[in-house]
C-alpha cells in the first residue's frame, strides 16, 4: 500500500511535556481551588461535579447542576448535584428554583435538604419589600428626570429580578436602562447585563444582537470585556448550528479572559468548544494556522489535555486514539448544558472529515487497513464510505470484491462533451416549445381581437 | 345538376378559371345539399385529379346525410380514390370541406371497425393538406387516433419527428400531442412522450381542459421512467390555471410520485396496489407498472457511481430483489438496453461496473455534434425572425407603447402618436 502520511508536530512534545506534568502535580481529592483548577475537570472520567461547578458562579452554576441531575444515569452523581444546588440557593435569593430542586430531591437527602417553608416565606417577604422600595425610588427618580438615577434604578431592578428568577422582567428592566444610558461605559454594561440574562433564558438572537451593538462603542472596551463578548457570540452561533463561526470566535478569546465570566462560561468551555467546533468545520490550513499554531488559544487548551491531544492526533493523522479521546470525552460532553444537542453533528463531522482525510492522498487503499485505523469492521466502513461518495464527498469507488477504494477523477474532457451535446438537446427542445407556445397566444389574441371587432 | 357538372368540366384547367368554379360553387352549395341522394352518379362523371375541387364539393355533399351500411364501404372505397388522386392546391382552396370529408372518412372507417383501412389514406389527405411540415391541420389528430386504435404505430412516427410551429386550432394541437405521447410511449421512445406531454400540460389555456389533465397524468409517469423525478412545480411559462389546478386533479398520480423519490420500492408498491383501480380506470396501469420498474433500474445506476465491483448478492439487498438471480436479470436487461456498462462474471458472482466507452473521438461524433450545432442554428434563426415580425406588429407597438415609462423629452420617439393612449 502507499506510504502513509507522517507529520511530526514539532509543538507537540512541548505541549505534551506541559500537559503531562500539569496533571501529574494535582492529587486525586482536591481541596484547594488552585490544584483544582489544574486539574483537567473536563475529561474522560467520571465528572468531579464538586469542581466542575467551582468553574461558574450565580444562576448559571445553578442551571448547571440542575441539567446534570436530569440527565446523569448515576443516582449518587444526581443527589451530589442537587445537594450542591440546595447549598446555593440558599445562598441565594431565588425560591422558585429552591422549590423545584427541592421536589427533585424528593427527601432523599435526609432531613436537612428539605423544604424550608420558612426560609422561602422571608426571603418572598423580603423580597416584597425591597421591590417596593426599588418601586418608590424609581418614582422619585422619574419625577425628577435625573437621568443617571433612573438608569440606575432600572439597573437595581434588573439585579433584583434576575437574583429572584423572573428573567423577562429582568431583561425588560436592562432594556429599559439603554435610554438613560449616558456613556458607553453604560452602554456596554446594560449589553452584558443583557447578554446574560438572554442566554439564561436560551434567546441567542438577543445576543447577537447586542454583542453587536456593545461592539459598536469601542473606546469603552477593554480586552477582558472584549473576549467576553467573543465568548458570548460564540455561543449564540454554536447554538445556531453556526459551526464555523462559533470556533472562529471562541478562537479569538484571549487570556485575559481569565474567570472573569464565571457567570456564563468557563475557561475549560472555551477550550472545549472552540476546538470541537473548528475540528468539526476548519479544513487543515485554518486548522493548523489558527488552532494548533494559535499561542493564545494554547493556554485555554492546556486546561483540557484531552482536546488538546485529539486535535493534534487529528491533524497528525492518527484518528484511532483521535476517535477514542472523543469517545472517552462523550459522556461528559453531554451532560453540559450548551453542547450537549451539538454532541452528535460535531462527532459525526469530526468522523467524515477522519475518512475524508484519510483517502485524499492515495489512489488506491485497502480497505482492510483502513478499517483497523479506524477500529471498526470493513462492512461498517464499506457503509460509511458509501455515504460519503454517495454525497460527493470522496471522489472514489469500492471495489467490493477485493475490498479496495480505488480513487476516481472524473473526466474532464468527456464529462464536458456530454454536457455540450444535453445543453444543445434541451436548447433545441425548449426554443421549439416556446415558439410553439408564441403562436397558440398569437392564435388566441387574434381570435379575441377579432372577436372584440 | 348537368350544367354544374358541365362547368366543372369546364373550368378545371386554369387557376383562374378555378376560382371562379370555386365562387359557383359556393353559390350552388345549398342547392347540392338539398339534392344529396341524387349525387353519386355525377361523381362518375367526373374525374378526381382534374376537377378536385368539384369532385370535393359533390363527395361532401353527398357524404353530409346519414350513411347506410352497403353505402358504406363503396363510399370509403371513393373516398380513398379521391384522396389518393386529388391536386393538392385545388383542395387547399376549400380546407374546410376537405377535412369534414376526411372526418366523415374517419368515422365511417371507425363504424367499421377497420382503422387500418384508414391509416394510408389519411396520411396522404394530411400532406396534401399541410401548406407546410411545420403546419399542423384538423386532421392530424384524426391520423394519429387511426393510428393508435389500429395499433400500427410506426407510420406515425413519420408525423410525429416534425416540428410543428404552425397551429390552426389550439384544441387539435392538445389532441395530436396527446395522442402522440401515447404513440410514443407504444414504442418506448420516452424522450419524445415527454416532449410532447410537456406541451400540452404548459400550453396557454385559459381553462383547464380534460384533454390537459389526462396529459399531466400520463407526463407524471413518463418522467418518472425517463428521468427517475419528477418537478413538483410546472414551469413558470405553464398556464396560471394549469398550475394551480393540475395537480389537485391528478391527485394519486402526484402522490406516486412523492412516493417514489422516497426510494422504497416496497412503499411503492403497496401504493400502487391500494390505488390500482383508480389508475386501472385511467387506462394507465400498465405505465404505472413500468415506472415501478423502472425504480429498480434507477438503483442500479446509483450503484455505478459508488462501486466498481459488486456481488449479485449485494445488489439483490441494496435494490431490494428477491434474489442474485433476479439481480442478474435486471442487471443483464440494463447492459442490453445500454443503460450501463457492465460485465457479470458468473463464476464469482461478482458484476464489474465500467466507465462509459464514448470517447468522443469518433467520426460520427464529430458529425452527431456538427448536424446538432446547424439545427440549432436552423432554429435560432427562426426565433430572430419570430422576434422581428413581432416587433413590428401594430397590436404588439400599441400595448408596448402604452405602458413606456418616460423620463423625458428625449424619450417620446419611435412610437407614432396615433398610439399614444
């Protein structure tokens, strides 16, 4: 068979000798948040709910944990998850949440994690209470059209109903703000107020739009700001199915990013995201320019040894450890609120474009190798690469006696006279018909005309 | 009576003379209607290739009352010897009694229950009428309904490879590309039924017609074998009725069709098998049958595209056959039609898919490609004079001129004034 293609990755050592020795230094139960951090969370074992959710903050670390208990199949990985949540919300002021989590835990965490009517009652009080407050000094601020105030009291009110669940109404308050917004430094903070509170509710069209718009107000943007709006766009395109353009914006979040949006998004996501997307949609020369050569982005992969060992495994052609690391990272992909209906699309993508790559170079490949490289059998491949001819994605044909893909480059020359002779027919038939069609109106014109005279 | 005869006689030489015989004639019309009974001994009289004309006038009065059955057969006797002998451009001068003699002709074959007696004569009736090839006449239906009912398709094939630009009748233009559709059909030239279904199903009409409907019947099977698909939308130049209300006519057809994109032979079939009277009614089972097999074929090809060896076994599960033996057939029936290129090789029961021999090198390919470009040429041609003439029709310049737009002062031109509404 022809020889096979062997791109040694000069940054690969390199990487390796940093993801190795990073893992190495952690021990297993993690206490401190620094060695958690260090630690890769999102990997291929078992999901460290504890640290996972260290990652985020407010209501999304919330939601977070809920996604996880619906839809883990360990009973125990389910109760940590809900105990974790109990814990927040009672941190918290948001009872309608509380309420649900405690009906999913159903007593099963004893005595302690069940329902505080009590709790629930004061914090509605209070909360009663301080939107009336909010409420009067709105009023007094309206009355007196000093406009800072208002923005400022529509902010309150935003915070207020976002820290008790009623996200319509908190984003209609953020909306509200942008009459009064005097500066851009405004501007752009009722933009991020807004973004969150949309991607909470699930409306990515909303974020677009207003990533958009805080982009128009450059002079207020720092970078932490800007990689947050990357961030925030990448994740209404990811949601839109929109692969390539999430990867390229995930791509450009710098560090400076930091655990500053803890609130949406993680660092590790980032990484994960941006570099299953751009496997799944860049073809090799984006990929190897703005993902394996992209300094910045490294740092985000450091955080997810496994990503970054399936991208370079992908692009140095050795798709059997490729394809397992993704297997491995499956289970816990899907347990992420943002990826998990993505899941599917991005491996089987990730897959073709394994196939495609694989035969592009060869005029004729055994299919027995191929199917070792791949660990699957040669009926499943032959089916798999019927697929991808049937749709033009391979140029080729399977020589099913001998198991051999033979490529096959059409034939320029006779595809073109073939085409030439058709055209000429259907120009032949269709000039004729239309000349046929002019007469008959001609006909039935001249009846009507005469008729009329 | 002896007198017309007598100037019939007479007047027969010049083409002069023959116009004045025509306006006498037209003058004692009623007088030989009234005398019909009385007429068929002056026929003898008379000689069909001198004085056609009076010939024709005499035979359709004659023929106008009803026929008895002795009469009969010595009338399609005459009538045959007349069309045979007639002057081509003395009939032209009465078309219309010409053709009700030849309907009259037909229907009188059809009693008779003897098309076949009628095919000759009527083809010889059209080219004497035609003023052109390109001409089509009333009786051009007729021939190809002969044709059809006494089942002797290959004559009609001489009518059907001219082009027709010239129409008298937009209702005999239906029928004859109707009737030729299903002549063609007979003989399996697809490519042909579906030209000439498609125009009847996109011609201008302002109602929808039964002879429209049955035609989109019969197109929706022909392109599914032809092409294996079939457009859901008519084009854009079909009539406004034809589109919205051709397809809630035809309504199972349109749904075999739908069936048959999805690829399931076994859907197909049970459709076919639910709706089997419905199409039986229509006189169209036996098409439906052939677009069902022609499904398998469309499989078959789609396996060309992706494999260059194939077991019989494999293609019997891909395409859904019963059997390698089966597969086999299919498969050898589509090498002998030229559907694909092929070798079976029995003893491993392998098949191996070839590329298409033509290389394009070919004298004759030359040729095939040098007489393709000339008609096209022919026929662009036309189109440019069409567009000229059109251009300069008053009807056309007075529409046209009414609508202009106009910017300004530099713009009032061409146009005469007079039609300036």
């Amino acid at each position: 068979m022809d020889g096979e293609d062997d791109i040694s990755n000069p940054h690969m050592e390199e990487m390796c000798a940093n993801g190795i020795g990073g893992v190495e230094d952690a021990p297993s139960s993690s206490t401190s948040t620094t060695e958690r951090k260090n630690r890769p969370i999102i990997s291929g074992e078992q999901l460290d709910i504890e640290a996972y959710t260290g990652l985020y903050s407010g209501r999304t670390k919330i939601t977070r944990l809920i996604f996880i208990a619906n839809h883990c199949d360990s009973t125990s990985m389910q109760l940590e998850a809900l105990r974790i949540a109990y814990d927040e919300l009672k941190k918290g002021e948001n009872t309608q949440l509380f309420r649900e989590v405690v009906q999913k835990i159903d007593g099963r965490l004893g005595p302690n994690y069940s329902m505080d009517a009590a709790w629930c009652a004061t914090v509605d009080g209070k909360a009663e209470q301080k939107k009336e407050k909010l409420e009067s000094e709105l009023n007094a601020y309206r009355t007196n059209l000093i406009k800072e105030s208002i923005r400022m009291g529509y902010n309150d009110f935003g915070d207020f109903y976002y820290a008790h669940g009623a996200l319509g109404d908190a984003f209609k308050s953020y909306a509200r703000t942008r009459d009064y917004c005097t500066t851009s430094k405004h501007i752009i903070q009722m933009c991020l107020s807004a973004i969150l509170v949309s991607i909470e509710m699930c409306q990515f069209t909303h974020v677009t739009s207003y990533v958009s718009k805080a982009e128009q107000t450059p002079e207020a943007l720092d970078p932490p700001t800007t990689s947050k709006l990357h961030c925030a766009a990448g994740l209404a395109h990811l949601e839109a199915k929109k692969y390539k353009l999430a990867a390229r914006k995930f791509l450009e979040v710098g560090p400076e990013l930091g655990n500053s949006y803890s609130e949406v998004i993680a660092p590790q996501d980032v990484a994960t995201y941006g570099g299953l997307c751009a496997l799944a949609s860049f073809d090799r020369t984006e990929l190897k320019n703005k993902v394996i050569d992209n300094i910045n982005f490294r740092n985000f992969l450091e955080l997810v040894p496994e990503v970054r060992e399936l991208i370079n495994d992908f692009y140095s052609s050795h798709y059997a450890s490729c394809l397992e690391y993704l297997g491995n990272l499956k289970s816990n992909l899907m347990l992420d609120i943002h990826i998990h209906d993505h899941v599917e699309t991005l491996y089987d993508q990730i897959r073709s474009k394994a196939l495609i790559q694989y035969t592009h170079p060869f005029v004729s490949v055994d299919m027995r190798m191929m199917a070792d490289a791949f660990k699957t059998s040669v009926a499943g491949l032959e089916k798999e690469l019927e697929s991808l001819i049937a749709e033009n994605q391979i140029q080729a044909r399977i020589d099913s006696h001998n198991k051999i893909l033979y490529a096959r480059h059409a034939d320029q020359r006779n595809a073109t006279f073939q085409r030439v002779l058709q055209t000429g027919n259907e120009f032949d038939l269709d000039v004729r018909a239309m000349l046929l069609r002019a007469n008959l109106l001609k006909h039935e014109y001249n009846l009507r005309a005469s008729r009329k005279i | 009576m002896e007198a017309l005869v007598t100037q019939i006689q007479g007047l027969s030489g010049t083409a002069s003379d023959v116009l004045s015989l025509q306006n006498l004639l037209k003058q004692a019309d009623d007088s030989l209607h009234a005398e019909s009974t009385r007429l068929p001994p002056f026929l003898d009289q008379l000689d069909p290739s001198k004085h056609s004309l009076g010939y024709l006038y005499f035979l359709e009065a004659c023929t106008a009352g009803p026929v008895t059955q002795e009469q009969a057969s010595s009338f399609l006797l005459t009538i045959a010897r007349f069309i045979s002998s007639c002057v081509a451009e003395q009939i032209r001068l009465a078309p219309d009694k010409f053709i009700c003699v030849c309907k009259r002709f037909k229907d009188q074959v059809l009693l008779l229950e003897e098309p076949l007696r009628g095919v000759a004569p009527m083809l010889t009736a059209i080219r004497k009428l035609q003023l052109s090839s390109e001409h089509l006449t009333a009786l051009h239906p007729e021939f190809l309904l002969l044709c059809l009912l006494s089942k002797c398709y290959k004559t009609a094939l001489s009518i059907l490879e001219e082009d027709i630009f010239e129409v008298d009748q937009p209702r005999d233009l239906f029928l004859f590309c109707y009737y030729g559709g299903m002549i063609s059909i007979g003989q399996k030239q697809f490519r042909k039924a579906l030209e000439l279904l498609h125009n009847v199903v996109t011609a201008p009409m302002s109602t929808v017609n039964a002879i429209a409907v049955e035609a989109f019947k019969k197109y929706i099977l022909v392109s599914l074998i032809h092409h294996g698909q079939f457009p859901t939308n008519l084009p854009k130049y079909a009539s406004s009725g034809a589109q919205r209300n051709l397809k809630n006519l035809c309504q199972p057809y349109v749904e075999l069709a739908s069936s048959y994109s999805n690829g399931k032979i076994a859907d197909l079939e049970t459709y076919v098998e639910a709706n089997k009277d419905k199409f039986e009614s229509d006189n169209n089972l036996g098409l439906v049958k052939q677009a069902v097999s022609s499904m398998y074929k469309r499989n078959i090809q789609r396996l060309t595209q992706t494999y260059l060896t194939l077991s019989l076994q494999d293609i019997a599960n891909r395409v859904q056959l019963n059997s390698p033996k089966e597969a086999e057939m299919h498969v050898l029936q589509m090498i002998k039609d030229g559907e694909i290129y092929a070798t079976i090789n029995q003893k491993d029961g392998m098949v191996r898919f070839l590329e298409d021999p033509e290389q394009y090198k070919t004298c004759e390919m030359i040729e095939r490609i040098d007489s393709s470009i000339q008609r096209l040429m022919t026929v662009s041609k036309k189109l440019n004079v069409m567009d000229e003439l059109m251009s300069c029709d008053p009807l056309y310049l007075a529409k046209a001129g009414r609508e202009r737009q106009r910017f300004d002062f530099d713009d009032f031109d061409n146009v005469p004034q007079r039609y300036n509404i």
